[in-house]
C-alpha cells in the first residue's frame, strides 16, 4: 500500500517538475517537453465575415424558434 502511494506521488510531483501538469492544452513533444503550435496563426476577422457570422447565428435562431413554435402548436390539440 505504501509503496504504491509513494510510487504514485513520484510520477505526480516528476510530471509538475517537467511542467506537464493535467491542465496543460499544449502538446506533448517525443522528449516530454511541450511545444508550441507553430502552424497555427491568428488572423483578425474583417466587418463581412463577422456579418456573415452574425447571419448564419441569427437564421440558426430563427429556424430553433420555428421549430419549437411548431412543436408547441402540434402540443395544443391533445
């Protein structure tokens, strides 16, 4: 029982060292350090792609609210 609770908090405190703990989102490289996402690059989003993500989100909207109106009305007669 010790030596499992010992072997236990070994690996933990060896992976908080290394500086892998569980809540790390980096990727792991092949020698346990981490790497940085190198083909991943943000650009800044222009007034006609937000628009077109305002349109998408609000018909998405529109047909949920169809739908559940339907549904509502379809409730009704029993």
């Amino acid at each position: 029982m010790k030596i499992t609770t010992l072997a236990l908090a070994a690996t933990v405190l060896g992976s908080l060292a290394l500086g892998a703990g569980a809540a790390s989102a980096a990727p792991m490289g092949p020698n346990g350090m981490q790497v940085a996402p190198s083909g991943v690059t943000q650009v800044r989003m222009d007034r006609s792609e937000r628009m077109m993500m305002k349109k998408r989100m609000m018909r998405k909207q529109m047909m949920k609210r169809r739908m559940m109106k339907k549904r509502m009305m379809m409730n009704r007669g029993m």
